[in-house]
C-alpha cells in the first residue's frame, strides 16, 4: 500500500513515514496523507483477518472522514490519497498566506466556550468531546482568546503549536480551490453509513458527500456528535480506532464511560478479535 501510495504522489510517503525526520510530518502536505494511508492500512488488515464482519458505521475526526469515505468504499483508495494530498496542499497554502493560531479549552462548557469566540471573534474548531474544544482564528486573536478564557472557568488553556487555522474563515481560499477540484471525481454511495464532521449526521447522497467535505476545512468538526449519532442510531457494540495513537478512543471513553472501545496502530497490536 506504501509502495502505490509513493507512485500516486510522486515523493517518498515511505520514507517520510518510517525514516523522517519528525519535523516533515509537522508539514500539512506531509501528515494528511501519511495519517490516511496508515488508516486505512489498519482498516484494511483488520478487515483482511475477518476481524470487522459488520461495521454499523464509521466517522473519522477531520482529515479522518476522508479515512473513513474511502472505508466505506465511497471511492477507492487510491482516488481517497489524491482527494487528501490536494486537501493537504490547499491547506498549507491557506496556513502560509495567512497568521493563524489554535488553542485547546478543557474543562468547560460548550455554551461558554461559544462565547469566548463571540467576544474575541474566533471560532470553535473542534468540539471533540464533553470537556474538550478547540478554537481557531487569527493568531493575535486567539492570543487575547486565551487570556480571557483563562477568567472563564476553563480548566485548562493551553495555545497549540500548529501551522494556522484550521477549520476557521482563514481556509476559505482552501475550501474554495477544494470545491473546484472535488468536481473531477465521482463518489459512490457508502456501503455502511458515515457520519460527517459538519452536521454529525449520516450522508449517503454522493453529491451531499463532497459538499460536506468542503465545507469541513472552514466548519467545527463536531466529532462528539458524530460518535453519538452513531451510536445511538446504529446501537454499535465497540468503537474500532484505525490509526495512530490511541487519541480517539480516548474521547469515545469520555463521551460515555459504557461505551467499549478499542485502537489499533500497528500489525503487533491486532487481536485474535474484536
């Protein structure tokens, strides 16, 4: 899988992958495609062994929705790594043109965190689970976000090291050169339902899948609603993370403490069943 994924783009994934240096997967270009590939190789192997005979559905957290699309064969996998190679050019393009900033806010209350954006004119970029949000915008704005988040009874507030604003109005040269592009490839209908960043809902209808993709790079990425839509319309006995870390499942654990879930990064890590 490595080895196409290297003729697709025409550079090295492989080695960017497994020799680095870190700091190249730092680079937008460099870590979409590297998180997709590593995805839906651990995808594919599970599947492989027999380990996912029904998927009720699937969601993925930003660039992971593209992930997920290409597991529920809404294209393949080859089409799903130009789709996310253009997405990651784009997006380093909007990140160089402009200064953008993000920061994390634990501990507190979506509706307070709704406005803190209000108040310093930024938006809320991830809302990944009860607790845990993150907002986006212009890095002087964020700066003064943090601060004044600090009186609002957060927890924790903490600016992140990111390349800009992701998710926010400062990608909208991104969003609309990713509309342009997404015009040359035809989508099938997923073959299990998958749940979108920007509504949380389920999409089927190929034409709505593209347009829920561009909208994502400007839109929050509702990630808690998506896990709970999931769940409670598919009744889903486990989450199955495919990919790096164990960060997801993490935030499927704190959104309900019932709900079973597990990661898998590598081949070491597959079990006799899930």
């Amino acid at each position: 899988m490595y080895n196409r994924a290297d003729a697709i783009l025409g550079w090295s994934l492989t080695s960017a992958s497994f020799d680095g240096p870190d700091t190249l997967l730092t680079e937008t270009r460099v870590c979409q495609p590297a998180l997709y590939v590593h995805g839906f190789a651990v995808f594919s192997l599970l599947r492989e062994k027999g380990l996912l005979p029904k998927i009720g559905a699937a969601t993925g957290l930003s660039l992971g929705e593209l992930t997920a699309l290409a597991s529920a064969n809404v294209f393949d996998f080859e089409t799903g790594l130009r789709l996310v190679a253009r997405r990651g050019e784009l997006m380093q393009k909007a990140c160089d043109a402009t200064k953008g900033s993000m920061a994390s806010l634990i501990g507190g209350e979506r509706s307070t965190a709704e406005q803190l954006c209000k108040d310093c004119d930024v938006e809320m970029a991830n809302l990944n689970c009860p607790g845990q949000i993150v907002i986006s915008g212009e890095a002087a704005k964020i700066a003064t976000a943090v601060e004044k988040a600090s009186t609002m009874g957060f927890k924790m507030v903490k600016q992140l090291n990111v390349a800009g604003a992701y998710h926010s109005r400062l990608m909208v040269s991104a969003r609309d050169a990713y509309a342009d592009f997404l015009k040359e490839f035809t989508f099938r209908q997923p073959e299990f339902p998958v749940y979108t960043n920007t509504t949380g809902k389920s999409v089927s209808e190929p034409e709505a899948i593209k347009a829920a993709l561009v909208r994502q790079i400007v839109s929050s990425v509702l990630f808690e609603d998506c896990m709970r839509n999931a769940q409670s319309e598919n009744k889903l006995s486990k989450f199955v993370e495919c990919g790096i870390g164990k960060v997801l499942a993490g935030l499927v654990r704190r959104t309900d403490k019932s709900w079973a879930a597990i990661s898998v990064s590598e081949y070491q890590e597959i079990p006799e069943n899930i």
